[in-house]
C-alpha cells in the first residue's frame, strides 16, 4: 500500500470510527452473536489480497460491530471501565503510523524518552513518592507476574543466577487476599512458587479488605515453619467490590520478614489523580516499620482513564532490582550510548516494545489531568447516587461498601430474603440474580456483570464509561428494578 | 474530545502519517539525538491539556522523527526487518477505534473469533501441521516464556497445582543453541529453572546451528545425572546470522526424554509463506522416532512479513496443555457460552487483550500473501545478491552461510587478516569493523548492525524493509566499501 492510498484509506476509516462513536448509543450493549457466528461469516480460505477499504468497512459492519460487546457504550456498567478515548486513540495512531521499534535506545530514544518522561508526569499528577520510576506493561496480570519475579529473585538472592528455584533450600511464600485479583493467583503459579506456596488471606467480613492480623499470622506461621514469606501482593480497589487493603498496615508486617510488597491498583489507581482519593495508597512512601514503603505499584490507565488498551502502569521504588533481574545485553543490540541511558527492554518480559507513551502523551496534551479529574469525579458522584437510591429502596441491598465507583447491589425479594436480612433460599436467590441480570443485559439497553461474594451472586455496576451521564445510571437503575420485578 | 474533533484531528494525523512514510527515503536512517536531548525538549511539568492535532504533529516533527531510527526506511539494514505495512496500521486504527476490550469471548466474540481463523488462515499459508492452532502474543520473547512455562509444567505433572518448582525433586533442563537470541535464556530464568540448568549446546563452526550429536551428549549426560531435560528450544533462524537448527534430527533426540520441543523462528518465520522455504521446519508434523512432531512454534508477522508491532504467533500442537497451564475462571468473567468457545486469556499471561487480530485481518485482504511473497523473494534475491558481490571481492569475506536475507561480512585489510583468512590482529580487526560501521551509521545514509561472533566483531546486512529495492542494496554496498576504505 502506498502513502497515497494510506491517505485516502485512512480518511475513510477515521470517518467510519467517528460515525461509529457517535452511533454507539444507539446500538446493543452486549454482542449480539453465538458462538461460532463470526467465525462462519468469514471465508474458509485465506484472502487473497486486492480488498479496498470500503470491503473492510462494510465487514467491520456486518461481521464485528455485532460480534462487540460495546465496553465504549454510554450503558456499559460491565467489569470495569474500559475506556479508549479518542485523544489517545489518536496517540496510537500516530505510533502504528511511525513504526518505531523499541529494543534498545539507538533504535528509538524518542520512544524510550518520552516513556520516561510521561512515567514522570502520571507519577506526579498520582502523587507517586519521589524517586519512583515508571515503565508501560501490557496489562496489570504482566505488571503483577514481573513484579513477582523480581520478588523471587531478591527473596532467593537472585537465584536463578544459580539453580533457580528447583534449588532453593526452603519454598518462597506469596501473600494476597482472597479477594485479590485472578492474576495474582496466576502469577504466582507462573512464577514457579506453587499453590502451596500461595496464601490466600482472609478478608474482614465487611469491606472485604485484607486483615494485616491475619498476614501477621500467617507470615509469622510460614517462618515459623522454615519456610520464607517472599511477598505481599495488596489489592487497592479488588475487582469484585473495589475493597482497598489497608496498605500502610501492611507495610511494617510485610517488613518484619524483608517481604516485597507488590501494590495492585489496576482499575482503582486512576483515582489517584484525585488527591481526595489518594489515602488509598496511604504508606506507599513508608510509614514506622516500613520506612522504606512499598517497592512497586501497578495500575492501568486503559481501564477507567481511558488511554486506550494496553497501557498499564508498572512503577519501582528501586527499578535496579527489577533490572538485575530482567537484563540481557548480547552483542547485537549495543551501541555507544548503553550505561548513559534506559533500556526498557530491561524493566519487563518482551524485548520489542511500541511506542506506547505516544497514546498517553496526546492523552494528556488534548484532554488534559483537569478535564479527566472531572469526569473520574462525575462517575464517583454517580456512584455515590445510585448507592443512595439503592439503601432507599426496600428489596435491594447494598452488598459492600462503595469505595469508588462500583456499586454492588442484590434484589432481595421477601421469599428469598427475611426481614432480617437472613438469607431464606440461597439457590433461588442466586437464580433469581443471574435471571434478573440476564434480562438487563439480553434488552441491549445497558449491560452489568455478576460476581460471586461470600459464596452468593451479586451484581456489579461499574461506573466510568467515558460518555456515562447521570442519565445512564438512572436509566440502568430503572431498568434493573424492572426486570429484577418482572423476572 | 468529540467525535466529529476526531473525525478533523484524524484526518490531520493521517495525512501527516502519509507524507513522513512519503518524505522518509528523505530522512537520516540513525536517529541523530544524544542521550537526554528527547526527555530534554519536553517540559517537566505534566501537560495542562487543550492542546490541538496541529502542537502535537509540530512536535512530533521537532522531536519524535529525529529521535527515531528510521526502520522503516528503505536503507535500514539493522536488527532486522521491522516492517509496519500502512494495510496494517489501518487494522490497527480500527481496533484502536473500536475500543474493544479482550478478556472473555462474551466481552468481544469478534475479537476473539476473528484471532481464531486469521490464525487458521495464516497456518495454512505458513504450511504448519494440521491441527495445530494460534494465539496472538505480543513478542517472541513472550511466546518463548509462555512455552517453557507449559513445558515446565508438562515435565513436572503440573508442580504448580502442589509446591512449584521449589517441591520438585530433580531439576528440570532446558537446551537450546550458543547462538540462540537472548530472550531464550532470559525465558528460561524467568520460568526459574536457574542458570545451573540452561544447556547452551554448541553449534557447527561452519553453519553456527545447533549440533544434535552434542544435544544427546547432553541430555543423556543431565538425564544419567538424575536430572531431567525438560525443553529444547529451537532456532529457525538464529539473530546474527539466521543459522537452521536441524528440527528433523532434533526431535527424535528430544524425544527419547519426553522434552517439549520449542521452535523459535521469530524472523525466519516469515519465509515459511514461501513454499519452496518449508525445509526450514522440516519435521515439524513429526518424523520416525518422534512422530508427534514438535510442541510449539512461534513467528513474527511483525518483522519481515510487515504486520506491525505487536503481532507474534504462538502455534501449539495441543493447546490444552498451555490452557492447563494459564486458565484462571474467576466468577466476575463467567458467561453462558463458557465451555463452547476459546477464551484467549487461557493462552498467555495477560487477561485483557486488544483486537490485534485486526492488522492481520487488514494486511492479508488488503496487500495480499501473494503481494508479500512477492517481496521476501525480491529480499531473498537481493541478499544471493550481495552475497555473491561480497564474495567476488577481495579483503571481504562472507562470515556465514546466507540462509535468508541477512548477510554476515566483514571487511578484512590484509595488514589484519593474511591471505589464508587467518586473524592476525583480532583487536585490530574488531576495532576497524565497528569503525566503518559507525561511520555508515553516522553518514545517515544506511544503517547496519554489528554482533559477535566467535568472538569478534562482523556486520550483518539484514535485508527486507518493506521499501528496500536492489539500487538501495547497491547503494548500501557501494558505502560499506567506501567507509571501510576510508576509515
């Protein structure tokens, strides 16, 4: 393809996408095909080229729009925000359109630059401690499984110089709350510590945040044993009830056994760029104890930010022990410049990177902090609202407390739940849940996703859709009592 | 920002992006900043927003551009080919525009269908053993990591469901070749096998691949030791000269011991679209003695065949021994078509994908594969081109085998060098060949990499950007001969 035909191509599809996310509202929130029905609409045999743009066009209409499930929709209320605002789609653009190849800084030290110095921007603008360095990962369960393996790697004194783990004279043990994150779980699998290495700690039954007695105990427990606490995963914002663990309570327990404290806030960090929300990572710069403070913090600007997918945040309070751990330097790859400058490669698994800041960057110039500080605080108020509406309403509960801008709610009907709030029919409720929730999400007319807590479904509303007004929430919140009547 | 901004802003962008692939040939191929000079011209403090399409495009032209080696110019001969074809940069507009969000079927049945068959399709033009299927990674170096963790995992009866690697009563052992690209160790550290168990298997001198008698020295060596080989990682296409591990002979030596066999052929894959290239794999679908063939093999679209960064294929024999490996089914990602349908986020490390399938989708209908076999031919054709120039000519000689399109020379004066091609001065002769290599590289009229190898210094032509025609291989060849007369 020439720059010509690129230049008329790409007219034609930056209008499609501006005809698409001004058409959104009105089409499904949730995809409208069964399984295998994409795959039958495309051709056996691979193409054989000579398509124009107006072909790929009109199957982005018929094949994938309908195979979505619009996370962009104003009515998406669904897992998290996931939000690919345009400035940043723009940012991307201009990173496909340049090609840049990251594998060291000769081969691009605009883009290892500028990703140092909008890591730098979005630590101040989150009030990171000063010194803490930044990198992009792909995603939260990458920033989790590299922070894991530094961990391992200190915990071992950088073992797999050596014989890895398979020669560790007592086992690694990872701490997280039961309510942390799948990934969490899965990176610590990956990372060779083992299930029985894991510890899943208990959460107080309220908010369902991790209980620093219960570390204490368990840490305590494991040394007891032999055996060495390695690291503590802590979970600010979970996924079910964006429960934040008590972070600066941690901190001294984590210390007590030179544990890394690894700080998971990948859908809640955004609120960091409110200073009212950043007690949620109270401690990070160190408290009594732990003087020292965590050692990395993860969180994902493509959630409820909203630069586009995938830009997750990974910061260090000492990169050089990620670096130890993650360093290669064949010959291939020097030039004159190595030791003055930073080789991304380094900070993580991949060797080729993208220029991934540039989305960030044109984030930032366009839109700017204020102007998504504003919208981050529209969806708490909207939160804030329908948790209101939802403690007013005789049959619905409050299942947890709203932290930001998740709310989890049940419809209890007499039945199913007593007076007293007991739980009569546990199967017939949780039918009853999944039934309600279905009917919202089969009228293409908002879409929210269950989540399993204390045993029993409940429903999440996640709010923070970049286009969400208060209007959308009422409307959800309608069509919820509704069908959860009618069901 | 609206869409109808974006619809003007877009537009903007994509006529900037239009004119710098036009004016490109125009540009210096080595990026001409020092350290520093890139985070310099940006301000400290983070953006305050409202910046316009018209300051974000001045500034990529003051600051990004000449902070960018230019590897999509027609005169990089770097690294590799790092080809980012327009047809791809629009599929990756698209889904960039979208804004879908990957992280069960439910939430992007298009996203994760579409993956399915451009898979399906790219191994049928790739000639891959039927059966075999596809995921999208972001990076070989990921793909090689994702192997050996299943690999582990295989050879251990799944350790990670017990005491991970840290339980296991004899170590595993992962081979691979002295000439194998540095993210395989890397992966291998990672995965925690440990140093101790790495086998860098030695290599032919003529051909620099891996010598199978030397792996089953080894493997029977580890295997009588008590020690269990695990993995063998293997090189179609090593980085500094696309040396050919012979799979055929390796495979059944592989497989006396169970090992996972690995196929790494990040850059040579490529040339798997060429039928009459196929020999590369040979064995690939099984041979007598290890009839199952091989276990995995990952390639890179985004190098010579030009699907843009990130884009690696990672094929896998029996997916569900990595599924076994990577599944997490937290209740939040659970939907009624579970069980029916793939869910991508089993087959790797991070849970919420982009729709990167869209590139390759854009890539094949657009240019075509025939349009790209077209093109790695005219490479192939190229390098038997200057091949054949290096070795008419007296003082240099060609270092390797040209199995591909990377041709490995060296300049040898006959003060360094004697007439029967032995080194007198190896210092001399590794300080003249980066001496005229820096002085190609700083004339910005092409650019080449040097690497080690047997320890001294060669330049390796790595032929295939997308715009390379043979007058820009003449070109680079009439300059590596006037530089490394002058210097």
């Amino acid at each position: 393809m020439t720059p010509e035909e690129f230049r008329a191509a790409g007219h034609a599809l930056v209008d499609w996408i501006a005809d698409y996310r001004t058409r959104l509202p009105g089409l499904p929130v949730r995809a409208t095909v069964h399984p295998g029905e994409v795959a039958a609409a495309l051709p056996t045999a691979p193409p054989s080229g000579g398509d124009g743009i107006e072909d790929l066009l009109a199957d982005l209409d018929r094949i994938v729009v309908p195979g979505l499930t619009q996370v962009q929709h104003p009515r998406h209320f669904g897992w998290f925000p996931s939000n690919a605002s345009l400035a940043s789609v723009l940012g991307d653009l201009a990173s496909s359109g340049l090609g840049a190849l990251g594998i060291s800084w000769q081969s691009a030290p605009a883009l290892t630059e500028v990703e140092e110095v909008v890591c730098r921007w979005l630590a101040e603008l989150t009030g990171l401690p000063a010194g803490w360095r930044g990198t992009i990962q792909d995603t939260a369960s990458t920033a989790c499984l590299v922070a894991l393996l530094a961990a391992r790697e200190r915990a071992s004194d950088y073992s797999e110089t050596r014989g890895g783990l398979q020669a560790e004279p007592a086992p690694l043990v990872v701490y997280t709350s039961s309510q942390a994150h799948s990934s969490v779980p899965k990176a610590v699998l990956l990372a060779g510590f083992g299930r029985d290495n894991l510890r899943l700690v208990d959460v107080d039954p309220a908010g369902h945040a991790l209980r620093p007695d219960a570390l204490r105990a368990a840490m305590r427990a494991d040394a007891d044993a032999g055996r060495r606490p390695a690291a503590v995963v802590v979970s600010v914002g979970t996924t079910t009830t964006t429960a934040v663990d008590p972070l600066a309570e941690i901190l001294p327990v984590a210390a007590e056994h030179g544990a890394w404290v690894h700080v998971d806030a990948a859908m809640a960090g955004s609120a960091l760029l409110l200073p009212e929300c950043r007690h949620l990572v109270d401690g990070l710069a160190g408290v009594p104890g732990a003087p020292q403070g965590a050692d990395s913090l993860s969180w994902n600007p493509h959630k409820w930010m909203g630069t586009i997918l995938d830009c997750s945040l990974l910061y260090l309070r000492d990169p050089g022990q990620l670096i130890r751990v993650m360093s290669t330097d064949p010959s291939y790859l020097r030039s004159g410049a190595d030791g003055e400058v930073t080789q991304f490669r380094d900070w993580g698994v991949p060797l080729g990177r993208r220029f991934r800041a540039l989305k960030l960057w044109f984030h930032l110039r366009m839109d700017g902090a204020e102007a998504i500080r504003a919208r981050l605080r529209r969806d708490l108020a909207n939160a804030a609202w329908l948790a209101d509406r939802v403690g007013r309403e005789p049959e619905w509960r409050l299942m947890a407390p709203v932290a930001l801008q998740t709310v989890c709610v049940r419809h209890e009907p007499p039945g199913l739940v007593g007076p007293g709030g007991e739980v009569l029919d546990g199967e017939a409720l949780d039918r009853h849940t999944l039934a309600w929730v279905e009917a919202v999400n089969a009228s293409g007319r908002a879409f929210l996703t269950p989540a399993v807590l204390d045993g029993r479904w409940l429903v999440r509303v996640s709010i923070g859709a970049e286009p969400t007004e208060r209007d959308d929430v009422e409307a959800v919140w309608d069509l919820m009592r509704a069908e959860a009547s009618r069901v």
